[in-house]
C-alpha cells in the first residue's frame, strides 16, 4: 500500500506518516522545495525521514501535483495541508483560498485522470461550523462559516462531495475539532500557553497576554485523530464524519492545569490584554462522535489532562537541550 500526504511535516502529517509506516505502507508526502532545502521545516520527520519519500511540489500548481501522483499512484491520499490560523486567513483571503479550495480541487482532479481507485481523505475543520444553531454538533448540523478559512474548508467539502457523487471517487471529510500535540504550531493558544508557562517557570518570561480565558473548545490528541483518519479510508463506502472528543474544556481549565503541573498559579501570570479578546461563541464548538465511534470503532483516547502534561514535558526537554 502507498500512502500521499500533504502536509507531511506539519503536527497531523507527521503523526500520521509515523503511523501508516507501522503499518506497513510506502509514505510519500508532498513538500515545498524551501522546506526541503531548510531541515528546520523537517523537524518534526527528522526521525523518520530516511523511510519517507519525499517529492518537490507547490499545492498552488495543478501540474505539479498531477506529476507528484503519476509517479506515486498512491492507494490513499491524505490532504492535511492547509492555511490553518484562522485569523492570520482574514488578512490573507486570497492566499487562504487558493491554497485550500484550489489544492483540494486539483487532487479531486488529478485522481480522477491517474489513479480513479485513490482513496481521498480530506481535513476538514470545525470552523466550517463558524456559528451553529446547536451544540454539540453532528454531520447534520447546517454549515455557517465566519472566516475565510471556514468558508475554504466548506466549498472544498462540497467540491469533494461533487466528486464523489458525480465521479465515483472514494472521498471522505473528516471534520476535525481542535487536537493537540508535542508538535503543535507556535502560532495556536495551546503551544503559546504550555511555552510560556515553561518560560515562567525557568525565569525567561513573567507574564503571559490571553484573550478571553472563559472561551470553550473540544480539545483532542493528534496521534488519536490520525488514526481516526485512517479508519475512515478502510470503511466499504466513503462517508464524511465529525472527529471529536464531544467534550468541553475553558481556556481557564486549560491553563489551570498546565501551570499547576508546574506547581504554579496561572493568576499570578496570566493577564488578558483586549488585542487578543474574543467574545465566547453564544453555542460553542463541540463534535458529537458518535457516529465514527459506532462505524469505525474510533474513539479518542488520551484526555486533556495526559496531553498538557506531555506537552509541557516536551517543552521542559526542549529549552533545557537550548
């Protein structure tokens, strides 16, 4: 088996691209030629780096990927690569949907003229819920995105829905709820309070700025929702389903247990500064999982608790080796 994933290097892909090769399968992912050229862009393979085959490709040119499949023919695909901060995508509407509708309907192409038995499993985002009428919510709920990226993330889904009605092609969406991890990017709340937090402890920072500390979220693991992924791809027939814990964490919550792991108090560090203020969702984002736990068997494992310690555990081992 031969396995295609964009965003190899990212939090997901890496996961991922560990987990199919304990599987057995040939990975391959798609990568810039300035994040090959920059080991510093690979960190999160490094380890791996020698089993992988990795092909030089832009997601922005259709040509490009269509030479990246024709010589894999991957069995699966996996497209995790995304412009992903919400709000950094407000003030880069045009590069948010070029990249994430565009990527997306050049591969649904490019499968249907090379490799019509590709199996496509797409990332799609809880942010394609934007404002919901209801919560927790399930793959019935109506879609009301409210960022660029939410609005990339629903036409990509219905394109890939088109598809897969009108072409035959085994495509699913995996509507995924926020999941963290080690590797999670610096630019997400979770990794800038766990670095922080480790900050204060050692005496290198002494104050932390957050925005609403009342704001709720799904919070999972990014090596349970990888697999999450990869059931969905063995299923007889495609279907779209929602990845979530269905349970609701505060940022307050979060930070509570982060900086008391370190055995200090989050009220004596962290202020909120209007610049990062956001008002709560009137009815937050929460997955129902029900579904895929009752198709696939999946069920998210680790609880928040288990990933902020190790989390925080990485970031100690990290500015202790700096």
């Amino acid at each position: 088996m031969k396995a295609l994933i964009t965003g190899i290097t990212g939090q997901d892909g890496s996961y991922l691209a560990e987990f199919l090769l304990k599987k057995g399968y040939q990975v391959h992912g798609i990568v810039r030629r300035e994040s090959l050229e920059n080991e510093s862009k690979l960190v999160n393979i490094s380890h791996i780096k020698d089993q992988l085959t990795l092909h030089e490709g832009s997601l922005s040119d259709h040509l490009s990927i269509y030479k990246v499949f024709q010589k894999v023919l991957p069995s699966e695909c996996y497209h995790l690569s995304a412009s992903s901060f919400v709000n950094y995508t407000f003030n880069n509407e045009f590069d948010t949907m070029n990249i994430n509708f565009n990527s997306t309907h050049y591969i649904l192409s490019t499968i249907k003229e090379v490799c019509s038995e590709c199996r496509l499993f797409f990332a799609g985002s809880s942010e394609m819920f934007g404002e919901p009428n209801i919560s927790p919510q399930t793959e019935n709920t109506q879609f009301n995105p409210k960022s660029i990226y939410g609005i990339s993330k629903v036409s990509s889904h219905y394109l890939l829905k088109n598809y897969r009605d009108r072409e035959g092609i085994f495509a699913c969406t995996g509507i995924m709820y926020n999941h963290e991890s080690p590797r999670r990017g610096n630019h997400f709340v979770t990794k800038k309070i766990i670095s922080t937090a480790v900050k204060i402890k050692y005496g290198l920072a002494n104050e932390l700025l957050l925005g609403n500390l009342d704001s709720v979220r799904d919070w999972g693991y990014s090596p349970d929702y990888v697999q999450a992924m990869w059931k969905i791809l063995q299923l007889d027939s495609p279907s779209d389903f929602i990845i979530s814990t269905g349970e609701l964490h505060s940022v307050r919550e979060f930070l509570n247990i982060a900086f008391s792991y370190l055995n200090l108090d989050y009220m004596d560090y962290v202020k909120v500064d209007p610049k990062f203020y956001r008002e709560g969702e009137k009815i937050p984002l929460c997955g129902n999982p029900e579904k895929i736990n009752k198709v696939t068997g999946w069920k998210n494992k680790k609880k928040l608790e288990s990933i902020i310690y190790e989390m925080i555990d990485n970031e100690k081992n990290i500015l202790i080796k700096s």
